[in-house]
C-alpha cells in the first residue's frame, strides 16, 4: 500500500477515545461543635479548629477524581448554632465587618486528602445576618470552604452549612470517606444556642382559642355539679 493509500485509510478509520465522566457525590453529616477549639489568632481576631475525633463524622466512601462535585451538607448537633462575629483581619485590609473563612476538610481514611477545591453557591441553615460572599476555594486540602469577606451587620449566625465544590485538582483518585472541622479566621466565633423558632400568628391564635374553650368546658362542669 502506498503512502497515499496509507494516510487515506487512517483518515476515514474511527478514532477511539476513552471518555472521562465527572461524577457527583452527596454526603451529609452532623458535627458537634462543642468539641472545636477557639483561640486567639494573635492579630486581635480569633481561629476555630476540629480534629477529625473531635468535630468530624465518617460517611460512605467514594472514589473521587479531578472535576468531580462533592456536595456536602453540615448540620450541627441539636441545639446548636456558630456564630462568627466581626473584627480584625489579616488578610482583608479593609475596615468594618469581616471574617477571613471556615474550611471542613476531607479525609482518606485518617489523612487529610489533598488537592484543590472550588466551592459555590455556599448556603447556611437559620441563617442570621447577611453573608455577600457565598462561594470559597481551598489548595493544598481537599475542602469545602467558606471565604468571608463581608458580613452585615456585624456577625453571622447559622446552624449548618451546604457546599457544592467542584474538584479543580486531585494528583490521582483518592478513596474519601470523611470530613471535619479543619479551620476558621474571624473576629470572633462561639459556639450559642439555637433560637426558639416562633409559632405563626395562627397557631396562637389557635393555642389561645382550644385554651379558651377548654376553661369554658371546666367552668360548666363547675356549675353542673354545684347544682
């Protein structure tokens, strides 16, 4: 065969290629804050770190590669509520209310997993106070990551946290089977109780009208056995 004739059936042949399939994972987990640690930052603000036997909860294991999406659902133990408050940032230069970020890392097996993630949209559960931010990235630790940068008024308080991230770099497939508390900057963070959630105005209406009945039916009951 010449090598015309050659390069002509190469052209018409099929071309074969191995098609990737980015993949999603949803997990949700329940973290008890009450075994994070706060402490001063050294700059006038304050850090708050877990530990996977701490502020961490296992999950069912997946495999995940570069360009898959992690999303990953934080509710805090009952009860629970982290509220983050403003004040000096050594990142930010900026005056006024800011947070630097809080990071929940994943872990293969018991090793923080590494690559580099990036999270959006990022929502909060019972949300008080307004966030501008709403999305975070993370290098070095697979993350999911809340970048502050702009709360008002001055603090931010909530009782989970919901993260879709996009896996931007992963060396080679990692098994993930776990995330925890693995940081945070701010002015402040504490660790308060949830705010009773009000009844609506109808179901007091209602409370205070079966109230009302029942203390009619006891008063006739009263005056029945009295005659």
């Amino acid at each position: 065969m010449g090598i015309k004739a050659l390069l002509l059936a190469l052209a018409a042949a099929p071309l074969f290629t191995t098609a990737v399939h980015a993949a999603t994972f949803t997990r949700s987990v329940t973290l008890d804050l009450s075994g994070a640690n706060i402490s001063p930052d050294g700059f006038g603000g304050a850090l708050i770190t877990g530990a996977p036997g701490t502020v961490g909860a296992s999950f069912a294991a997946f495999t995940a590669s570069a360009g898959d999406t992690i999303i990953l659902n934080v509710d805090f133990a009952p009860g629970q509520e982290l509220l983050i408050t403003s004040g000096p940032n050594v990142i930010s230069s900026g005056a006024g209310s800011h947070f630097e970020s809080i990071t929940f890392s994943f872990l293969s097996g018991a090793v923080t997993a590494q690559g580099s993630t990036f999270s959006s949209p990022v929502t909060l559960d019972n949300q008080q106070g307004t966030l501008t931010s709403g999305s975070g990235s993370a290098s070095g630790f697979l993350s999911s990551s809340l970048n502050g940068f702009g709360v008002t008024p001055d603090f931010l308080q909530f009782s989970g946290i919901n993260f879709t991230t996009f896996i931007t770099s992963l060396n080679a497939p990692t098994t993930i089977d776990g995330v925890y508390l693995s940081g945070g900057r701010a002015g402040g963070f504490d660790v308060v109780a949830a705010a009773p959630v009000p009844l609506p105005a109808a179901a007091w209406l209602l409370l205070t009208g079966l109230v009302g009945l029942s203390g009619a039916k006891v008063a006739a009951r009263r005056r029945s056995a009295a005659t």
